[in-house]
C-alpha cells in the first residue's frame, strides 16, 4: 500500500499549524487525506478495503466528520456491501444482466478497447462514497464493508483517494 498523507492546518481556532495534534486544536476542522494503492483483475474484481479505510483514519487522528472514498478513473466504482461469497456473485450476476459486457457499446466501436461496458457500470455504480466517522469509528452497519468494484476488461493499478474533515 502506497500513501500520500496530506495534513491542513485547522481551519478555525489555534495556529497548531500543519500535522500538529494538540490541544490548541481541539474544537478545529481539519482535512486528511491519503491515498491507498493496489492491484485488480478487471472484470468486477470486488476488493474490501474496509480495513485499508480504518488504517487511513487512524492515521488522520480524526474523530468526528465524514470520510470520503473517491476513485479517479471512470472504469470503477466504490460501494459498500456484505463482502460474502453468494452476496458478490448475485452482484456481480445483477451487474451483468443491467450492463451486458457481450453486447456493442459505441466507445468500442470510436475506441477500439472493448471496455465499453466498463464505463457504463461505473457511471451508474459511481466513483465515491461518505461515510460519516463517529468518535473515530465508520458508522458501517454490522454485514456493511466498504469496497472497490473494478469494472475494466484488464488488470489495472488502482490508487483511491481517502479523505477526511472533522475534527
């Protein structure tokens, strides 16, 4: 996992200045973010990276805002389900029937790559997701992981940006 840790200064109250976690800052908004990276199959590959989000929290030291996963490409989407097995496989069976990868789609026929199918599961999927952070924890339900669905017809290098503001 590659991170990139970015740290504002607070927004309001005391001059803790960037990266400083003190009491001066109590009470001040501030924005974290860091980017995780990994490696996808393609083809609804669905990665859980509930834990990898946790990670990124503590490192934030933020314990009351909203957490935002953003992927920047237009070929996967980030969601949150009950990473189990039979759940994944009638996702990824709904997905199909909705947006069928064996059927012409007009960028294949403009771009020659065949992936399409990728760009519309996505569109329709979305690219982020907020989740609101209670005294340090994602407010996930019990069967509720966050993960990233990558709909392209390739294996890929993905890097997600998680971001942060609270306080």
């Amino acid at each position: 996992m590659r991170t990139v840790p970015f740290i504002s200064p607070p927004l309001r109250g005391g001059d803790g200045g960037e990266g400083e976690f003190n009491n001066e800052n109590a009470g001040a908004t501030m924005i974290y973010s860091e980017t995780i990276s990994f490696s996808t199959k393609g083809f609804n590959d669905t990665i859980d990276i509930t834990d990898r989000v946790d990670a990124v929290i503590k490192h934030s030291k933020i314990e009351n805002g909203l957490v935002t996963v953003f992927c920047p490409g237009s070929t996967g989407a980030v969601t949150t389900i009950e990473y189990e097995s039979g759940v994944l496989r009638d996702l990824q069976k709904a997905i199909e029937k909705i947006v069928p990868s064996n059927i012409p789609y007009e960028h294949d026929k403009r771009w020659g790559d065949g992936n399409g199918f990728s760009h519309v599961r996505a569109a329709l999927m979305k690219p982020s997701l907020t989740i609101p952070l209670i005294q340090g924890k994602l407010t996930l339900g019990t069967w509720q992981q966050i993960v990233f669905i990558d709909f392209d017809n390739r294996r890929r290098e993905r890097n997600l940006l998680i971001h942060i503001i609270g306080e």
